[in-house]
C-alpha cells in the first residue's frame, strides 16, 4: 500500500513539472511553423510591440516580440511596404516570425567627410525612407536609404526615442549613415541653432543657392524653404546677409545662398526677396514718429504690415536705414520703428528695433 502511494505521488510529480516545462516556453514549438506569409503597408500606430499592417484583405494586428527576425527589414513607419511570416500564437494574436522588404530605393550621392550626430525621436509624419526627427533644436527630415546601417537598432517606429548619425546628400536632405537605438549620454546637443555673433571676416562662402517660398514652420532662427525638390531647412545665423530679404512671412518668395554646416544643418548666407517697387519717395525726415507693433502675416520685402494697438499701419521698406535686435521679420514679431511721411502719403520705416 505504501508503495502504491509513493508510485502515485511520483507520477503527480512529473506531471505537474511538464506541465510546467510547457508553460514556459508556449510559442517555442509554434516560432519556426510559418503558418502565413502576408504583404502589406505599415499603419500608424505601429509599435515595438505590435505591428499595424493594411492588406488587400483588411487591417491585421501582429506581435513583435523577442524571437521576431527583423534583420531584414527593420524600417516600421507608415507606408513602408513590407511581407511577414506569421505564426499562431495561443494568446490569439498572429506573431512575426521574419519580416523582409524587397524595396529598394536609389541612393544620392552622400558627403561622408563631413557627419553629425543627432539625438530625438521619430515623428508621427515620417513615412517610407523619409523621417521627421525631433530634436530638442527643432525638427529635421532625414532620409534613409538602403544602405543605412541599423544594426543598432531593433526596429524602427514613430515615437521612439534614437541616435543618427547622418550627412548631406546631392538632394539637399541629410541621409541617415547609422541609427542607434535611445538617446546616448555621450552625444553633445547640437548648437547650429544658436546665431554666433556677426564677424564679418569670419563669414562663410556661399557653395549652393536655391529659390521657394517662406514655410509656414519658419522661425527668426531657422527658415523653412518650399522648393520644387522639397521642404528645406536654413540656419540664420549671425552672419546671415538678409538685408534684401528680411520678410519672411508665409509665401513670401527668396533665393538663398547656403553652406553646410558640421551641426547638420544648411546654413544660410544671404537671403534675397522679391522688391517690386523701384523708386524711393523723399522721405520728410525732419518729422518722425515713433510706433510699436507686431508683423502682420501680409507684410512683403515693400511693404510692412503693422499691427498696433490703433489698427494696423501700411509702412514703405524703401528707405530703412537700420535694423536692430534681429536679422528677419516673421509673422507676429514685435517690433519699435522710427517713421516718416514719404511725398508717395505712405509712412516709411526708417530705424526699426526687433
């Protein structure tokens, strides 16, 4: 009797322990049966941890996890598109076993001798080979290419925090070299953003010019160009010549010339605005009138709209003799200016103070 009872006890045992040897490891069985392989674009949303994919027979939820071989294809943004072997998981989820891309994309010529190394996160309007990158300077577009090493990385989603290493390319966007995953202690905060005081005999040459139209995202520090190739990105800095082109208002129309910068920025060198009128009136300048305003979006490189606390005031450009406290006017820039009657009946802006 007692040996039956020991029999029993010791069976009761080993089950209980492969029961337990199974639990441990649920998906390791199912991780190598591919019992699909679907193709598809990315979908917002993605994550490490789940990936959002649109196909032909609807939206499909997939779970990345540790055993998922992304090394093929680790680029998870929206609209990249994207085939991926799945398994059966017993949490009812499909999970990726490997996911590839046969995309590929031509490359521009990239200028290696000259890198940077930025820090940020990846935002929501990145999509296919193209990355809105936030850094704590302002937002970047960088492109990827196939050759990019993302060894350091295990995917590549939208709101995640990396580490790129970039450098110009022949289009004029900054090309991704390596990205990293997290923010690395050891990476010092770009200071592109800051103008340098202006020393004349410190001033850059000038190795490319471009022409569009003043962006809506535009700051007094940083220009934001459209141009028939894309959306670019200037740094005015201390030595930026912009008396011929200080109005950057939306739409506003330039030519820039630029260099590129060791922060990974383009910076400008002079900024040059449409100026339609030719003729300067005489100005009475025996009689002048002090005002304070901010720059109304209509202001053009003739004419600024100034917004005051009486209404807003139509002032001339054409004979401005001094600017102060800034480099450019964008839209709501408070401004003090010294004016004049002109013999055209328009008040002119003599000496303005940013």
């Amino acid at each position: 009797m007692k040996r039956y009872r020991i029999a029993k006890i010791c069976m009761a045992v080993c089950l209980t322990f492969g029961l337990i040897m199974t639990l441990e490891k649920p998906f390791a069985v199912q991780a190598a049966e591919v019992t699909a392989t679907v193709q598809g674009t990315v979908m917002s949303g993605t994550t490490s941890e789940l990936l959002y994919l649109s196909t032909n027979e609807g939206k499909m939820e997939i779970k990345l996890d540790s055993g998922t071989d992304a090394s093929a294809c680790k680029i998870l943004l929206p609209d990249t598109k994207i085939s991926v072997s799945v398994t059966n998981g017993s949490d009812g989820y499909l999970h990726a076993v490997k996911i590839t891309s046969d995309t590929q994309k031509p490359s521009a010529t990239i200028d290696t001798s000259t890198t940077a190394t930025v820090t940020g996160k990846i935002g929501e309007k990145s999509k296919g080979d193209l990355l809105y990158f936030n850094t704590p300077q302002g937002e970047m577009q960088i492109k990827l290419d196939t050759t990019t090493n993302m060894s350091g990385c295990s995917v590549l989603v939208a709101d995640k925090n990396y580490t790129i290493v970039c450098a110009r390319g022949s289009d004029a966007y900054m090309h991704a070299i390596s990205i990293s995953d997290g923010v690395s202690g050891s990476v010092a905060a770009s200071s592109g953003l800051t103008p340098a005081p202006a020393d004349p005999s410190n001033r850059k040459a000038a190795t490319m010019t471009v022409t569009g139209t003043v962006g809506s995202s535009t700051k007094e520090n940083l220009l934001y160009l459209s141009t028939s190739g894309g959306e670019m990105q200037f740094v005015i800095e201390g030595n930026t010549d912009s008396t011929k082109g200080m109005v950057l208002t939306q739409g506003s129309k330039l030519t820039v010339s630029y260099y590129h910068g060791s922060d990974a920025y383009l910076h400008a060198v002079d900024i040059v605005g449409v100026k339609n009128n030719l003729t300067v009136a005489d100005i009475d300048t025996s009689s002048t009138a002090t005002v304070s305003g901010t720059v109304g979006s209509k202001s053009n490189e003739d004419l600024l709209y100034l917004d005051t606390k009486q209404g807003t005031m139509e002032l001339k450009l054409d004979g401005v003799r001094s600017v102060t406290g800034c480099k450019v006017f964008i839209s709501g820039k408070k401004l003090t200016l010294t004016c004049a009657r002109g013999s055209d009946a328009y008040m002119h802006a003599l000496d303005i103070t940013g």
